[in-house]
C-alpha cells in the first residue's frame, strides 16, 4: 500500500504544491493513497502565490502541451467573469457564464463538461436519457439557503460526479476527478472549502485545482458574509503525472528546489 501523504499546512499556495511535487518525485512510483494538502491561516494576507514557481510551472506545462495554471483554476471558478465590487455579483456572474457556456461547451476539452457547469446547471439524467427539466444551481442554493438561516453543514455541499452521466466503462475519461465540494464556517466568521478528488495529477492539475478552489471559496464566503481562511484538497490518488516521466520533469524539480532553497 501506498504511504499516504498529508502535506503540513501552509498559506502559500504555490510553496505547498511545490513540496508536494517534490516529495512525490522522491516516492517510488510518485504515487500516493491518499493526500491531504491544506492552505490555511489565509485570512492573514492575500499574497498566496510565489510568481516564480508558478511561472516555472506554467512553462513547463506548456512545453508538454497542457493547460496553464489559470485554465485549469477557470474550470472551477471563472475569476475572470466575476466582479465583486458590483451589489448583485453573484448574479451578475451566474448570468455571465451562462450567456459564454455555448461557446465554453464548443471546446473540444470541455466535452464531458466543466466543474462550474456542475455546480450551477447539474442536471442528471433519467433512466430513459431524458434529462432533468430544469438544471440546479447548487451554488445559489447554498448561498441563499445559508442567507435564509439554514446553517446545517449538510447543507452546504455541492455534487460533481453524476452515475447518470459519468459511470462508463471507457478506460479513460479525463472528467469528472474532483467529485464533490464541501463548504464549512468555522471560527468566528471564517469559512473551509473542501474539494474531494478520485484521482489528481500534481504536475497537470493541481495547482490549478488548488487555486480554482481558493477562487471560489473566496466568492462564496464573500456572498454568505465570512471570510475564506482555509482550502483542503484531498485525493483518493494522487500521482505527480500520468503523462510524463520522473526523467522528463527532473529540471522542474530541480529549478522548484532552488526557489524553495530562497524563500
């Protein structure tokens, strides 16, 4: 069995991935089951980046032809379409990214969908494939629901995986990994957003992952009044890659150690 790996918790996004690649790299197989990786105490500033790690990442992700670290964070949470200054931002946004899905739902990578799609249109379908009549927000629910006083922790989940959608037997299906999201107030004002993964690979998606999660943890708890102070991902599996070796990531490794070495 694989040791698990629970990564101590940090305010620095980009360092806590880093050590994670790192200690994957250093595992044989660079596989773990599970991880546990947390950004905490992040109420205390807003800097949780370190821009050289990210840029470095971000090379090398384009050198093997995956997505950056901002297209993967946009497949949770589209900062791009969210203005938090404006009074009704949370429906200004909604509107926003209905009105560009079409055109979102055109590309060729988002065919078995996209994870905000999920969290405001999830529409299972029936046995006989016909689908839901109408599709819920599951984000707006939350939020509303936690305005209206309803502040049951169950409440305040949002579901990902659909069986009427994405049990398949095909070998590979690259959507849905993250599987549910879980949203906790906790402390005086504070708010803990939990994303629950199948599978994660580190060098392709987690940084992303990690911040589309940050994203969107700081949307809702602007909207239910609190304060996002931490993020939790955490993965049945968690492999630094499926499509690149030890070998072909060992100068990243290297370059990600000096950055580390001078924080």
């Amino acid at each position: 069995m694989k040791k698990p790996l629970i990564q101590s918790p940090s305010s620095n996004l980009s360092v806590v991935w880093a050590k994670t690649f790192l200690e994957l790299l250093a595992r044989p197989g660079g596989v773990c089951h599970p991880s546990v990786v947390i950004l905490s105490d992040l109420e205390a500033g807003s800097d949780i980046e370190d821009s050289a790690i990210r840029s470095r990442l971000d090379l090398e992700l384009k050198r093997f032809g995956q997505k950056s670290c901002a297209t993967v964070a946009g497949t949770i949470f589209p900062s791009s379409m969210w203005n938090p200054n404006l009074p009704n931002d949370m429906d200004v946004l909604f509107a926003r990214y209905e009105k560009a899905w079409p055109g979102i739902a055109r590309c060729a990578p988002n065919r078995k969908g996209v994870y905000f799609r999920r969290l405001t249109a999830y529409q299972p379908k029936a046995p006989d494939g016909a689908v839901m009549s109408q599709p819920v927000n599951q984000l707006k629910s939350i939020i509303e629901g936690y305005r209206q006083g309803n502040h049951r922790i169950s409440a305040m989940q949002a579901a990902i995986f659909d069986p009427s959608r994405d049990h398949s037997t095909q070998p590979i299906l690259g959507f849905p990994c993250l599987q549910q999201i879980a949203f906790t107030p906790v402390g005086d004002g504070g708010l803990s957003i939990t994303g629950f993964y199948a599978k994660q690979l580190h060098f392709e998606k987690s940084y992303g992952n990690y911040l589309g999660l940050y994203e969107l943890g700081r949307f809702v708890a602007k909207q239910l009044g609190l304060k996002l102070v931490q993020v939790v991902c955490i993965a049945g599996c968690l492999a630094y890659s499926d499509n690149s070796t030890k070998r072909d990531l060992r100068d990243l490794a290297d370059d990600i150690g000096k950055i580390l070495e001078t924080n």
